[in-house]
C-alpha cells in the first residue's frame, strides 16, 4: 500500500528502443510492478490518475524504435492518451476531486508532452498530471472513448479545417479511413458538411467506416492479388462527375499519395498526414534522418495545381500555440454535444498489451484499440 493506501499496481517498461515496433514490443517491452505514486514526492499542483483506460495509438507503436519524431527517453511507460478516476489531488489542484471520471491532455502530459509529465504513459496502473491537463470526460463518452478523443479529433480537425480548409459541399478523400485518426476525419468531414469518399483495405472494415458516416468506399486492393494499390482515378471521378475530389487526406503514403494526387481536381489540396504503409521512413533505434522518405512527383503537382499541405498538428501547435484553443473548443463542444462518439473496436487486460499492439500494427482494428490496466 502507498501512503494513500492505494494498492500497488502494474505499468509497461520500455527499456530500449527497437530495431523496428515488431521487435521492441516483443523483446523489449515488459510489464513491471508499479508502486502508488507518494504524494510526498509530487507537487501542489498534481493529480494522482488510477488509469482505468489507455488508447494504443500508431505512434505509441513507432514511439518504442524511435521511429517517430518525438522521443522519450527509455526506460519509459508508453500510452500518450488515458483515462481513469482521480485518487489524489494537491491542494493548488482546481476544479477536481477523488473519485471524478477524467481524462488526460495527451499535448500536456504524457510520453508525447514536453517536460517532465512525459514520464507518465498510460499503460500503467497510476499516472501523474499537472491538473490543467486533466479535464472531466465529456457527458456520454467511456473512459475508452475519452482516451481517443483529443489526438485523433484535434488531428483531424488540424488538417482538415486548419490546412485544408474543408467546406461543405466539397468531397474529400480519406485513405486509412478504417484507422483512429482517419475514422476521426470521417466523422469531421461529415459534421463540416462535405462528402466523404473512404478508402482502406478490408470489405469488412469499410462497412463500419460506412456505418460511422462514409458517403462512399473503396477497397483499394489490386483485383489480380498482386500486391499494393489498385486504380483509384475512374472509380473516384466516377464518384464525382467526373471532376476529381477536392480535398485528400492522405494518412497512408507510399504508392497510394501518387495515386490520389490523380484523383484530385485541378487546384486540389493534398493533406499530408502520415504515411502508416511504410512506418520504416525514419531509421531504428531512434536513428535520425529519413533514409526512406516518400516521394511525390512534382509533375502532376506542377499540372493539376495542387497544394500540397503537410499537417503535422503537435509540431505545428508548438511553433503556433494559438492553434489549439479553438480547435480544443471545437472537438470538446462536438463531444459534449453528441456529435462526435470515438469507436473503440478492441478492448485488451494491460496484461496483453502486446497482443494489443500488435493487433494495432497489423490493421485488424477500426478507429481505438485500448488497454485496461
Ligand atoms: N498529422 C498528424 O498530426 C498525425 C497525428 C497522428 C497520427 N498521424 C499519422 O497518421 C497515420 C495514421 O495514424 P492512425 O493513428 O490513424 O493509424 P491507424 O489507426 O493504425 O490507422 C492506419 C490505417 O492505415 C491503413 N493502412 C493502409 N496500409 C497500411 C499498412 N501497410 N499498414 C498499416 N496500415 C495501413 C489501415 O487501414 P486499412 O487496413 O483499412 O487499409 C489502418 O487502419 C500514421 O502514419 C500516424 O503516424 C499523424
């Protein structure tokens, strides 16, 4: 017992940074005992968070070889967005009391903040947080939901209404749309008013993707079994009177960003948000530089007049600070009003958080995978 007479508990260890995430969760991961954090040692303005759910995002998953480019230093808990119950409070902590139902600003804590929270991941039994970071969970959302709120949401919301200046009656184009950020946008989109064409690999998948609010769906698998991407050009102007999409927000890169840069009407935007089909862009072992880089052909840019918008949101809220509190407003307002519900689809016991990362890794889950601790 700790000195609050919370019973110790348990939090995942990664001790080194991998070759690639295959290898770090398997051989370098482990779960560890974890004792109550002492509120002796904690300052006034801390909250004690017992993690009831944490959200086991992409880049919790390229986090632990390095590969993304924030880097805690390992040892380090992973798990940059959790929810819970609050066990202690310090006495400069506002608006917060024991028992209340909270989640965590993953920007302000945790193992993707800067400072000294980010020795906080959620996948752990207990978490610290500076209280500005820990909010109430929205009216109607599960802790599972609330850990899956603010880094997909604000993402979309980034780069869909920040950069891309989505409008209704426009129609964009959203690949990776099965994913947590992607599904986010789906959801976005719809509430911005435009038309929402999806693509991703799995029938199966895109029926959900189609249930939470896809206009369109495309499975961009090859009809020969080969390999990589299947034609998108007719099916997506087939789609749109011919025209071509406004907007693509593009979170898979690889030969799917030069397919769509065909699928864009004449002064299109093209969103660059990530590039989940080739992870191995930045080296291992949190290596710097990107020996594997995408590349977009200038061509067919230079031809159709396209913008080409890279959207990272946590870099670009750092060198613009004022970003983030419309955008926060936006996505919480949406939350509490109903009109954005995250989809969970796996739920895991901490105990299996490699099962758990690795269902993440091989694309079996649609929108959040979490842990319970
Ligand atoms: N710009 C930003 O600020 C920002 C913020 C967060 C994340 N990201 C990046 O955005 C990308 C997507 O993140 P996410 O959290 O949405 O990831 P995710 O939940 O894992 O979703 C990625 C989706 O990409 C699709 N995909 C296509 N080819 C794939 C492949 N070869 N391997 C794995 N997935 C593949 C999968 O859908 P199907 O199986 O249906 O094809 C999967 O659901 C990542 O690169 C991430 O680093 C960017």
């Amino acid at each position: 017992m700790s000195a609050l007479d919370l019973p110790a508990g348990q939090r995942v260890v990664v001790a080194a940074f991998g070759d690639d995430p295959v290898q770090a969760i398997e051989q370098l991961a482990a779960l560890e005992p974890q004792a109550a954090p002492d509120p002796a040692t904690l300052a006034a303005g801390d909250v004690i968070v017992a993690v009831q759910s944490a959200s086991v995002g992409w880049v919790d998953l390229l986090m632990t070889s390095g590969q993304y480019q924030h880097m805690p230093e390992p040892p380090y808990t992973p798990g940059l967005e959790y929810a819970g119950v609050v066990a202690w409070v310090g006495s400069d902590a506002r608006g917060l009391g024991v028992g209340d139902e909270v989640f965590v600003d993953p920007f302000l804590a945790g193992p993707r903040s800067l400072g000294a929270y980010r020795a906080y991941g959620g996948f752990a039994s207990y978490a610290v947080a500076p209280w500005p970071a820990v909010r109430r969970i929205p009216r109607g959302l599960s802790v599972d939901q609330a850990c899956n709120l603010l880094g997909n949401y604000e993402t979309a919301y980034h780069c869909l209404v920040t950069r891309g200046r989505l409008a209704a009656g426009e129609t964009v184009l959203i690949h990776g749309a099965s994913g947590s950020t992607g599904l986010a946008a789906v959801h976005v989109a719809k509430l911005l008013g435009a038309t929402v064409i999806a693509t991703g690999r799995s029938d199966a998948k895109l029926a959900i993707v189609r249930a939470e609010g896809a206009d369109h769906v495309i499975n961009t698998t090859r009809d020969d079994g080969a390999s990589g991407v299947c034609e998108l050009r007719d099916p997506v102007k087939a789609l749109t009177g011919g025209r071509g999409v406004d907007v693509v927000y593009d979170g898979v890169g690889g030969e799917i960003s030069i397919e769509s840069l065909r699928c864009l009407r004449f002064g299109g935007r093209f969103l660059v948000v990530g590039w989940a089909s080739t992870p191995a862009v930045a080296k291992g072992r949190g290596g710097r530089g990107a020996p594997n880089a995408n590349q977009l052909p200038t061509n067919l840019i230079m031809m159709k007049g396209i913008d080409v918008l890279g959207c990272p949101t946590a870099i670009a809220t750092v060198n613009d600070p004022q970003l983030r509190p419309p955008r926060l407003a936006q996505v919480l307002a949406w939350a509490e009003s109903g009109q954005i519900r995250p989809h969970v689809s796996h739920v895991f016991p901490l105990a299996d958080f490699k099962r758990a990362m690795l269902a993440k890794w091989r694309g079996e889950v649609v929108g959040g995978c979490v842990v319970h601790p």
